[in-house]
C-alpha cells in the first residue's frame, strides 16, 4: 500500500506544486501519504488496525528522521516490534490487551465444576493469572505466538508463583477437543477460521467465548455481556 500510495502522492504533489507555483510543504506530503495509504487499504478490505498502521507508518518515519536518532535506536525497536508482533502478518491478529473488566467477565460467567480452560493469544498472561488465582479448581492454560510477550508471561507467572500455565505456539496447533472452556480476544479477520475449528473440534458442550469480537452470521447463545467502551463478551456452546 505504501509503495501505491506513494507512486499517487508524489505525482500529484509535484504536479500542483507546478500548476500552482508555489512549494508544497514536505510534512503536508507525508501526512497526504499516510491517508492514501489508509484509504487503500479501506478499499480493499483490510482490518481497521491496519489502516492506523498504514496512515501512521510514513509520518512516524519522518519524525524519527527529525529527531535524529543513532542507528542503534532503530534497530532495538525493529526487534522490539518483531518478538511483540511476531506472526501478526500471517494470524492477522495484533497485540489486544483485554484488561482487568474482561477477566472479570470471564471468570463470573464459567460453568460451575473443575474445568481445562485456555485463552488463545494470551499475550501477557493477565487473563490465565486472574482465571487461575479466581479458579482454583480449574486447569488453566494460555498460548501465546508472539516471543515478547510469551516470555514475559512466563516469568511473571513464575515470580507470581500462579497456577496458570503459558505455552509458546500457535493456537492453530491446539487439539479444541481437550479445553472445556476457550476464551479468544483475536481480530475480525480471525473469527471466521476460529468458529471453523471450534465446530471440528470442540466437544458438545464445551463453551467458546469471544471478547467484542463477533463471529460473521453466527448469533451468540449466551446473552451477550457489557463490559466497558461498548465492548462485548460473547458466547457459544457447542
């Protein structure tokens, strides 16, 4: 998209530039670069969070530039971003913290009993440390794909000393049949290969939950439940 965008921008830029004889300011070229970009990325239909990604990317190069950072700075965040959004391009799925009220959510509406719970993209581990400290009796697991936050999650649980357990891969590889419970904060794009597995493989009455992200054309079985900023925690029971 960056690369369409710019072989839009810098054309135009240069032919009203000439047509109306004055110097268009460079900031106004990054800024007009960043929303073509956002725009084509509109058109053909990716997820909302690209499109800040794609507006943002070029402005956020230029005030880097600015700012005159040592090369070295570069570099440490390149490899900041890459273990955080490890596998983001492929999964489509970004870093979404839940938060506190969707732990809190979670852990009222589960089914009474000891159960095997997993949070798939369980990035830092708050959801599996609440469910693990707020369920004793249940087993709790998260799967994280990306490394930053998978380590982390680990070396807090065990500085935490929870039960919960946090393992580094992809969901993907999870056999669905041995969870009671599969908690998911993914993205839209996610939704339609997640229901796809849980209806394989997910035993009659287990129960899969989404965190404000619905599943296209599917209504959920369980009331939905407000949680804060419009946000919903949605359930279905196989």
């Amino acid at each position: 998209m960056q690369v369409l965008s710019l072989l839009i921008v810098v054309p135009t830029a240069a032919a009203l530039a000439h047509l109306g004889g004055f110097a268009i300011p460079l900031i106004a070229v990054v800024l007009a670069q960043g929303l073509v970009a956002a725009l084509l990325s509109r058109l053909i239909g990716l997820a909302s969070w690209w499109l800040l990604i794609q507006f943002a990317f070029v402005p956020l190069l230029y005030a880097a530039a600015a700012l005159a950072l040592p090369s070295g700075a570069y570099l440490a965040g390149f490899l900041i971003l890459l273990v955080l959004y490890w596998g983001t391009y492929r999964t489509q799925v970004p870093y979404y913290p839940s938060g506190p009220a969707g732990w809190r959510a979670v852990a009222a509406i589960l089914p009474s009993g000891s159960l095997r719970i997993v949070d798939i993209g369980s990035g830092f581990g708050g959801m599996v440390r609440h469910l693990a400290r707020e369920r004793p009796d249940c087993d709790v697991i998260g799967i994280e794909l990306a490394p930053l936050p998978c380590w982390v999650a680990k070396l807090v649980n065990t500085a935490s000393r929870s039960r919960g357990r946090i393992l580094h891969g992809d969901y993907q590889a999870l056999d669905f049949a041995e969870y009671d419970v599969i908690f998911a904060y993914l993205s839209p794009a996610a939704m339609p290969d997640l229901w796809a597995k849980a209806r394989a493989e997910m035993r009659p009455g287990s129960l899969l939950l989404s965190y404000e992200f619905a599943i296209p054309g599917v209504e959920s079985q369980i009331t939905n439940i407000s949680i804060d900023d419009d946000r919903l925690l949605r359930g279905w029971r196989m």
